[in-house]
C-alpha cells in the first residue's frame, strides 16, 4: 500500500486531480475523526477537513518519501487543529475585548444605573449569539463588522475568494439576528410570564 500512496503522491504533485481526489477519498475519515475530536460539531468538522487538505495539498512537496504518509498526515491535521482551537479561542478573547469597547464607547459619561444595565444586557447577548455561530461565521462578521475590516483585507486573510467571504457575512449576520432574535425572546418570554404571574396575584 506504500507503494500505491506514493505514486498517488507523485502523481499529485504532477498536477494530477484525480489522484489528488483519490487520496483526499482515501484519507478524509481519517483527518475527519481528527477534527471532530477538536471541535465536536459535524458541520465544523467538514469545514476544519476541508481546510486541513487544502493545507496537506500545499504542503506535499514538502513530505518526507521515506516517512509514512499516513503519520504525517495524522500529524499535519492535529497540528492545524490546535492551530484552529487556538485561534478560535483567540478570537473569543477578541470578541470580548472588542464587543465591550464598540458596544460600550458611547456611554463612558455616566447613563445612570438603568441604561447602564440595558447596555450590558446588549453586550451580554451579542457575546452569547456570537458564541453560537459556527466558527466559519463568526470569523467572518468578526472581521467585518467588529475589526471593520474591508472585504479584499478578509479575503487575504482567511486565503478565500471575496466572493465566499461575503456569503460568509450575509450568512452570518443572519444567523446572528436570528440567535439574537432566539436569546431576546427567551427573556422576554420570561418576563412576559412573570407579569402575568404577579397580575394574578
């Protein structure tokens, strides 16, 4: 089977798609399995694999023949994973920092005890429904809306098509008006039942 692989190899590295797909067929459960450990969600799984091959793609010229190929495959993807977690975790701290100084700049003179609770309910909320967006997302928006960011800047960065960028945003915003919309009306329905409650009374 070493052999096999490695003229797969060779041939990748000649340009060869269809060799190129055949590993990523023979591989992907594999590197998959990786990234669901790191991530635990399916959806981000795919992406993560996705991304990992794109980087194993780039990087096979730089693959020792002598090694396995399946080890250093393992190996590139752990690595691209904790790259991932870090990063991800990385831009939580950032979405903390950056939410609170945007969501809070306007009201450095003093708002008075009720507003001032109104606006730390607002970052509270956005903080939660940017944590619920899948990471994919969420970098997006982040980019774009928080470090304001231009489209061609998060292109380069995230290495994508400006194109799939600004379906990332669209579909993250959207996603984020809907989780804000999800968190605001569990509140509101639990006020709303409280009302009711002490009407009663």
């Amino acid at each position: 089977p070493g052999d096999a692989v490695e003229a797969l190899i060779q041939r990748c590295l000649q340009g060869d798609q269809l060799a190129w797909e055949q590993i990523v067929r023979q591989y992907w459960r594999k590197v998959f399995n990786v990234a669901y450990k790191f991530v635990g969600k399916h959806d981000e799984a795919e992406d993560l694999t996705q991304d990992i091959f794109l980087k194993i793609f780039k990087s096979l010229n730089t693959f020792d023949r002598r090694a396995n190929f399946q080890t250093w495959l393992i190996s590139i993807s752990r690595n691209l994973c904790i790259d991932h977690y870090r990063s991800v975790r990385k831009e939580r701290e950032t979405i903390d920092r950056d939410v609170d100084a945007n969501e809070l700049s306007p009201l450095s003179h003093d708002p008075g005890p009720v507003a001032a609770l109104e606006q730390q309910d607002r970052v509270q909320l956005l903080k939660q429904a940017m944590g619920s967006l899948p990471d994919t997302l969420r970098t997006a928006v982040l980019m774009r809306d928080i470090q304001e960011l231009s489209y061609q800047e998060i292109a380069d960065k995230l290495r994508l098509p400006e194109g799939t960028v600004k379906s990332r945003i669209n579909r993250g915003r959207t996603e984020l008006a809907r989780q804000i919309r999800k968190l605001r009306g569990a509140d509101y329905g639990d006020k709303g039942s409280m009302l009711k409650r002490t009407g009663a009374n």
